[in-house]
C-alpha cells in the first residue's frame, strides 16, 4: 500500500435527531409506542442538526486534531466514524473497523481493574495471550498501583480514564479515536499519552483526538478540523485552525465564524478548499470498483466474529445492551439483534 493512502473518507455527512421539546432524545422504546403516532406528541418534536455536510479525507500518518464550542457535533462525528450511529445522508468509508476511546466509554464497574484489562483487550480483538503479556504493561502506563485489584467503581474519574486509553494504546491501531480522555490526568500522563499517540500515528496509524484543550492539540496533532454547530469551519494545519479558533472565541459569547454557502469560511485552506473534489473521486471509485482488497470499501455495520461473541457472552450474563456495545465496539443495534 502507498505510503499517505486515504483510511477513512467522509463524504457529505449529515446527521438529525429528533427529540422532545424539552430537549430529551427519542428512545429506542419510544419508537414502537402510540406515543409518537399522537398528534400532539408530533408537534411537541423538533430536529437537531447534530452535523451538515462534513467532508474530508484522513490519510495514513496523520493525527487529526478535532476543536469546536461545547455542542459543536465534535462526539456526534466521532461515534459516525465508529460506526455507533448512522449518518442520516452521506457515506463514511473507512479501511477497518476505527476504536473509539472516551471517557465514557464502557467497562464493567463491578469487575476490579485487572480483570477489567483483560476483557478491554478481549473487546479490541487482542488475543488472550498477547494480553497476558501486555498486562503489566498496561498496568504500568495506567500507573494504577494497589488500586489494580479493586473494582472499577472505586476508581476517579482519572483513573479509570487512565485504564482505557491503557488498554485502547496497548497495540498499534490502524485507526484510534480519542474523544476528551485526554483532559484528565496529571501533566506526566498527559505528556506519557501523547507520546504514546505520536507513536501510533508514526507506525502508520491515523489518530483523532477531540479536545478542548488546545496545548494537548499542538503538541499532538498536524492536522486541525474544526465544527462549529454542526458546521466545519476550517481544516488545515494545526497552528493556523487554532489561532482562528482562539480569536473566535476571545470574541465572547454570541460571536458566529463566517461561514460560505460551501459550508467553509472564507478564510485560505479551509474546508471548501481541500475535501470536495478528493472526497468525490475517492467515493466514486468506491462505489465502481470490483477490487475489494485494493481499495477502501464502504464499511458495513456487520457481523464482526470477536466482538458478537463477546456481545453474546454478555448479554447471556445479563449486562445492560448500550454498557456491551460501548465496550464491544458494535453499533446498538446490532447489539440488540443478539438479544
């Protein structure tokens, strides 16, 4: 494969969601009920456009900064990515499955952190006994100590935040997503987990790392997207989207980026200028070809051997579905499938 070849391509991604006035999402088991079939039900409703129109194409090497306001669809992007939710329009194409790490990202609080290390490995597909050897190294990283045997519910928020991106960083991704587990943790582990980032990123991975904390951003990413209120605003190098990003927001709360028609400001090498015309060829050449193991192929969410097994195995111990499809890595539906 050539050195830089295209991993994941977004091409013209949209994503709504529906929720209550009050502002709480649709459930899963409001959906079948005579809720929503009630008139008033339906004019108490109203749609979020979460993203509008992303485009842009990660290559091989790259880490990818991703920065906007509290709200902006910076998590919304990266659960698309990783196949958590379908986008309402557009495509995402990517090379293999992406592991998405958050602080949100589900273990199980009743199991004590080593027995918690083995099924997070299990859950990325790393073989038994390559997580045994792993082990202590990932017991070292997390820096844990005594409180490696004691159940995960103990732990502060940093703690646990520092045994998932242990686990997620044991192997080489090929494509790792990082939403905010970067904001916890002491100034020794943040600098220990950006390294470890750099390294994945230089064995040929593609890292994106969502954030609000633009020193960790500098010292981490050369690439920089940044979404505004579902908009992209900018894409392009990391000190040039930051500075705009940070004049932005020195403006004060009401401030709004100029943004074209395109959906890109007018500002150089933003995202009008770069993903159009890349995204459109590579997706057509997806959609034409006959050679699935030579070029990217759009990914399906479908059965995945490692993952639906863990998935069965745990919901026949009764685990909640959305705890086993944040630590499985599957969509929920799927994971309901299972069931």
């Amino acid at each position: 494969m050539a050195a830089n070849d295209p991993v994941v391509i977004v091409d013209d991604v949209y994503v709504d969601y529906k929720v209550y006035a009050s502002g709480r999402a649709i459930r899963r088991k409001d959906r079948g009920s005579n809720l929503l079939n009630n008139k008033s039900s339906r004019a108490g409703m109203r749609i979020v456009n979460a993203l509008k129109g992303i485009s842009f194409v990660a290559h091989e090497n790259e880490s990818i900064g991703i920065i906007g306001s509290n709200g902006s669809g910076k998590t919304t992007l990266m659960r698309c990515l990783a196949g958590f939710i379908s986008a309402t329009s557009g495509r995402v194409y990517s090379r293999t499955q992406p592991s998405m790490l958050g602080v949100g990202a589900a273990l199980m609080p009743m199991l004590p952190g080593s027995r918690n290390i083995m099924l997070g490995c299990l859950a990325i597909g790393v073989a038994k006994a390559e997580a045994e050897r792993a082990y202590e190294e990932i017991v070292a990283f997390a820096d844990l100590g005594e409180f490696i045997d004691m159940p995960l519910r103990t732990y502060s928020s940093g703690m646990s935040s520092r045994l998932r991106f242990a686990i997620a960083a044991m192997r080489n991704q090929e494509i790792l997503i990082i939403d905010e587990a970067l904001a916890v943790g002491d100034r020794a582990f943040r600098a220990k987990s950006e390294e470890r980032i750099r390294q994945i990123r230089d064995a040929a991975g593609t890292v994106f790392l969502v954030s609000h904390s633009m020193n960790s951003i500098r010292e981490t990413c050369h690439r920089v997207i940044w979404i505004e209120k579902g908009d992209m605003i900018m894409d392009g190098p990391t000190e040039e989207v930051v500075c705009a990003y940070e004049e932005f927001k020195d403006q004060g709360p009401g401030a709004v980026p100029v943004v074209a028609a395109s959906g890109a400001t007018e500002t150089p090498k933003t995202a009008a200028d770069k993903p159009g015309k890349e995204v459109k060829s590579l997706a057509a050449e997806l959609e034409d070809s006959d050679l699935p193991d030579e070029v990217l192929k759009q990914r399906a969410i479908g059965a995945r051997t490692k993952q639906t097994e863990l998935a069965s195995a745990l919901i026949a111990k009764g685990m909640d579905l959305e705890q086993i499809a944040e630590l499985v890595q599957l969509p929920l539906g799927e994971v309901a499938d299972l069931s």
